[in-house]
C-alpha cells in the first residue's frame, strides 16, 4: 500500500470551493487519471475543470467526465457552467438586446426549471483555489504561464523541482493511474464507480493489461478499483436481485477499441 505525504495539500483541499486539474499530455493513462480525480473533486463539491492542450478522440470514449474536459484556455475567456443534465437541454443561443449580449437556455419539454443555484460563472484569469498538473508545465506552451500564480500540486512520474509548485507527488515510472488510485483516498476524497472505470482502464494500457512495466502495487491499485466497481455491483444487485449479474457485466471496463501503448 502507497501513502502519500499528502497533509499539506488535505489543508489546502480542506478550504477550496474551486479546483482546476490540468494534463499538459494527451494520453489515456493521464486523461483517465485527470478525470478520476476531477470527478471525485466534483463529488466533494468543488467546482472543478479540466484542461489538456490536445483534443481527444474516439480512443478515450470510454472514459467517464469528458464533459468537463475542455481544449482551450484563454484568461480572457468567460466560461458560464450549468450544474444540469445535458441531455435535458434542447438548444443554446444567443441574441442582441440592445447592444446587450443575452445568452439563451432552452430546456426540452417537461424537463424541470433551472435554478439560480446551478448556474456558475467563471472567469478564466481567476486561478482556482488548488490546481493540480499532471506532467511538466513545459507542455503546455504558450499557457505554460498559468502555473506562475495559485496553489499548484505538481504530480509527476519524473523526479523533478518545481519552484512554482506548493507541493510535490512523484512516483517514479509509476503510471498516473497507478498512483491516483491510493491518492485519491489519501487526499480525503471519494472514489466512486466512474473514478474506479477510469483508473482501471488507464491501468490496462499503460501495463498492456497488467504484463510490462508492473510491480506488486500496480497490482493492489488494480484491485482497489476492482474492489469499488465490484461493491456497487453487489448492492445494486441487492437492490434488485432480479438483475441476474446484469451489472456487474455492465460496469466491468473494456479496452477493446483502446490503443495499448
């Protein structure tokens, strides 16, 4: 078992209403462990995005929290988030009041009101409360500049000193979703089902399914998402015996259509 020396960014977790997960390097091993630890952000309640440089495509499908992965950042950019179902969202558009911009949501039929509460606007030159990297800044480019202000997290497989960054997690030659997968509960936070899937199918490419570049924790890691998949399986079959394993089949991850390096 991994234990992280993790107190000081718990403390800074402890305080922060907004987290911002950035992955200078497009791979499925990063993606699915930036999303892991976005959406388990996300179940904590803190408002979290995600960011890679480089889009992804049909290879990462699979993978659960792409909605809140984005492409593109720009400090001038307004982003407005809707904490609401988006398949209950009809169309977005937008008009011309008068020299006055108005932005316009319209909901399916019988879809409920959305609230004042759900909707969340966002500036992006305003820094997030604790920003995690996965990876060298140096990736990033022109936006490799965002890491010159805010608490940043530097995670990274690569021994390497970041001045900029508060704190520091390497693990080295360990895929990121080997080491999420003992992170995530050493920072206090919850890994779900989804986080789980994610992790599982990061593992499974970065190791070629468990045959290279291993050792006796990138087995336990595995077991540990296994062991959460495998749970809600049980209690929903608990909940409905009547499934007949059905979910248990359902959440098992395939990387069939996954590359394997």
């Amino acid at each position: 078992m991994k234990n992280y020396k993790v107190q000081n960014i718990k403390s800074l977790l402890a305080t922060a209403k907004t987290a911002s997960v950035v992955i200078p390097h497009l791979s499925i091993d990063s993606i699915a462990a930036g999303l892991a630890l976005t959406l388990a952000l996300k179940k904590a309640n803190i408002d979290t995005t995600a960011f890679c440089p480089q889009k992804t495509d049909a290879n990462y499908s699979k993978l659960s929290g792409l909605e809140a992965l984005v492409d593109t950042y720009n400090q001038h950019d307004l982003v407005i988030s809707l904490d609401y179902p988006s398949e209950q969202i009809e169309k977005v558009s937008y008009n011309n009041d008068d020299g006055r911009l108005n932005l316009v949501v319209q909901t399916k039929n019988n879809a409920p009101k959305i609230e004042q509460n759900q909707i969340k606007i966002n500036n992006q030159s305003s820094i997030a409360d604790i920003n995690f990297i996965l990876g060298d800044e140096s990736l990033l480019g022109d936006n490799a500049k965002m890491v010159e202000n805010g608490n940043w997290i530097f995670i990274s497989s690569t021994i390497s000193q970041k001045s900029w960054a508060k704190e520091s997690v390497i693990d080295q030659d360990a895929p990121y979703c080997e080491m999420f997968s003992f992170l995530i509960n050493d920072l206090g936070l919850k890994l779900d089902v989804d986080s789980a899937k994610n992790l599982l199918i990061g593992l499974r490419v970065a190791t070629q399914s468990f045959s290279i570049n291993v050792s006796p924790e990138t087995f336990e890691a595995g077991a540990i998402c296994l062991k959460t998949t495998q749970q809600v399986a049980e209690n929903n079959q608990s909940i409905n015996p009547n499934l007949n394993g059905s979910v248990s089949q359902n959440i098992q991850p395939s990387t069939d259509s996954i590359p394997t390096a």
